[in-house]
C-alpha cells in the first residue's frame, strides 16, 4: 500500500504471523461505508391494474354519456374522468425503498437464479464441505453469464431500435461510456426563487420574439389569384378512429408527469380511441387548441458547458408535453398534409393566414418536400432562402 504522507487514508498497519515462512500484514483503512440513500416514493400501482375494468369504467363514464361540446370544458373534462378512473384502479402507494441503478435487462430468470445462489451459498457456509463449495462457484458462474448475456442483448436491441435516430443513439453510447452531461444550473439560494427567475425569463423572451415577428393588419390581404386554381383550404378535415388508433401505434411510449395515464398503457387501451377521436375534431371544427394542453414542464438546459452558467441566457428550455398534446399535433399534421401540395399552397386566395397557419405551411412544406431533398445534397442555405422567399410571398399585400 502507498500512500502520501499526507493521506488519512491509511489508519493503522500491523504484521502478524503467516501459515509459511511469509508474514501476513494487515492495512487497516479509513473508508467509510457508502450507504445507498432511502427514499420514499410515491407511485402508481399500474402492474395491478385490470385493463378489462378499467375499460369498462371508461365506457360507463361521462366521455361516452354526456361528452362536452366545447373542446376546452371536453379537454378538462378528458383529464379529470381518466384521472379520477385510474386513482381507482391504481391508487397512489407510498414506498420506502433503496435508490438502485435502474436495471431493464434484470429478468425474474436472473431473480430466480441469484436466490438460488444465495441458498447454496449458505448451505456451504454451513457445512464447510468442498462438494456444497463447487455447486456455490458453479451457480455463481451461471448468474454471471445470464448477467452479462442478459445486459448484451438488452443493448444490441436498443442500438438497433435507435438506429434511425441518432440523438437517442448517442443519448445511449454517452451513458455507456459514463460521458453523461452533468446538469448545470446557476448558483442559487432557494429553488423556488430560482425556477421564478427561469419562468420570468423564458416568459419574456417568449413575448419579445412575438412581439419582433408581428404583421400589421393591413398585410393580411389576398394573394394573387390563378384563375386555374381550384383548391380552397378553408377547413380542416376530419380524423377517423382508424387513423388516430395508427397515430398512437406508431408514437413512442413517452410521458409526461401531467399525464393522467401512462403513454404505454394509453396504447392498450381501446377505449380511449373514441373519446380522442371526439376530442380531436372539436378542436379542428372549432379551430381551438385545448387550453389544458398548453402547459408543460420546462427544464433549462445549458447550450454549451464552456458558457457561463449564471447568466440565463446562455440556456434554452426543453419542454415536456402532455402525450396528448403530442397527439393533437400529429392528427392535425396528417388532417392537413395528406391533400395540399406546395403549388396549391402558393395559390391560396380569399384566406385570411395567421402567424400560427404560415409557420405551420412552412414547416409541413419543408418536412414532405425541400429538407428531406436538399440534406441528402447538403443545401440548408438554400432550404433557408426558399423559406424567407414563400414567407415573403406569402405576406406580402395585393397590388
């Protein structure tokens, strides 16, 4: 053992005799027992929850007798019935448990083996014999494997599942290699007054950036018409069950906090199709936005670690949506980009265009058409100046 003179790591040494001509020596040091934290939690029992029940109550509830025909009572009203239902059938436990490294690869199999394990290797601390020895070193070896056969494949299959999306990837390959980045906050006193500051700020950046894009009234005029052009986007239409029952199917099995149900239960659970769907052609006849989901929960994030870090602006905020939120995106995004091409965009006439209507034809525009095209060639430049140019032509009053 060496150590600096300094150290306090080394508390004693002493030498005692040995069973050969070697003297055994002992170090002892000073090291204090690394306890893993207890925490209490508050969770829902989800595993215990019958989804036959469940669905049965949903079916009995007010979204299917008395829904609500206005999309922001029918929104609140969506949000209190399924929180209502689920504290029913998963009612909030608290738990005092042991902080533990989440383990996903860990299998009752592996459970199972390691209490065998465990027996054997008490039943040879018992009887001291060899044979009650190698079965223990034996079993040993076999929860070893399925350990690291277990974690092997765990991995494969996430990196060929997130291969397609390279953030995720590098979020895996990062926390891997333990080059996770540690999260970076302002030096604060109180929390509370903290989080305020973050609120004020990203709330008045918010507001700056509106106030800096506005368009006069007298902009919103019409664009010049085409006499061949036979196209009015004047409604969005409808979405059926089967195309929003698709949508959920294919999104990923995030979730928010604000969720009154778990995205991966939400997907297996039919019933709440319908009352979605309902939900989702209120807001698009109406032209509404449920006002219940707008709320978020924002976290700052440092842009880069070598910026200072108790100036705020060198952070940006990463919101956390509601899942169906999420959802009302994506169905208004396939109601109304399955029809329009950017030539009958450009021939639009006798529509007033919001702020909200323009950045959203831009955006459908370049993710079906121009960004796909023009990363393959490497011409963002270009992909920016077709974009200034339709936001132009698209503002820009009649003659």
């Amino acid at each position: 053992m060496i150590s600096k003179e300094s150290s306090q790591l080394v508390k004693g040494v002493s030498v005692t005799e040995g069973i050969s001509d070697h003297n055994g020596i002992i170090i002892k040091l000073n090291i204090a027992k690394q306890n893993r934290p207890v925490i209490k939690k508050n969770f829902h029992q989800y595993k215990k929850l019958n989804m036959d029940r469940f669905q049965n109550d949903i079916l009995c509830s007010t979204l299917y007798s008395h829904p609500s025909t206005d999309v922001d009572s029918l929104a609140a009203q969506y949000q209190h019935e399924i929180s209502r239902l689920v504290s029913i059938h998963a009612p909030v436990i608290t738990r005092t448990v042991i902080s533990r490294t989440p383990a996903p690869w860990y299998t009752p199999e592996i459970a199972l083996a390691r209490q065998k394990r465990r027996r054997l290797e008490r039943r040879w601390r018992h009887t001291k014999l060899t044979v009650d020895r190698e079965i223990f070193v034996a079993q040993k070896l076999v929860v070893n494997n399925m350990l690291a056969s277990a974690k092997a494949s765990y991995y494969v299959s996430l990196m060929k599942n997130q291969s397609e999306n390279l953030r995720q990837l590098w979020a895996t390959i990062n926390s891997l290699s333990g080059h996770n980045k540690p999260k970076i906050l302002p030096d604060h006193a109180n929390l509370s007054s903290l989080v305020n500051d973050f609120n004020l700020f990203f709330t008045n950046k918010v507001t700056e950036i509106r106030d800096s894009i506005a368009v006069p009234d007298d902009n919103y005029r019409s664009v010049p018409v085409d006499a061949s052009c036979t196209t009015c986007m004047s409604t969005f239409q409808g979405v059926h069950e089967a195309d929003v029952r698709k949508i959920i199917k294919c999104s990923p099995s995030k979730s928010c906090s604000l969720d009154p149900i778990p995205t991966r239960l939400l997907k297996n659970c039919e019933a709440l199709v319908p009352p979605i769907t309902n939900l989702i052609n209120l807001s698009l006849s109406t032209g509404r936005f449920p006002q219940a989901f707008k709320h978020a929960l924002v976290t700052p994030l440092i842009k880069n670690e070598k910026l200072d870090p108790s100036a705020m602006n060198n952070y940006r905020p990463i919101s956390n949506l509601l899942y169906i939120s999420k959802l009302l995106e994506r169905s208004y995004r396939s109601s109304s980009t399955t029809t329009y091409l950017p030539i009958h965009i450009m021939k639009l006439t006798n529509l007033h265009i919001d702020q909200i209507t323009l950045l959203r034809l831009l955006y459908f525009m370049s993710k079906m058409i121009f960004l796909p095209i023009l990363i393959k060639r490497k011409s963002l430049c270009l992909f920016f100046s077709i974009c200034q140019q339709l936001l132009i032509l698209l503002t820009i009053p009649s003659c």
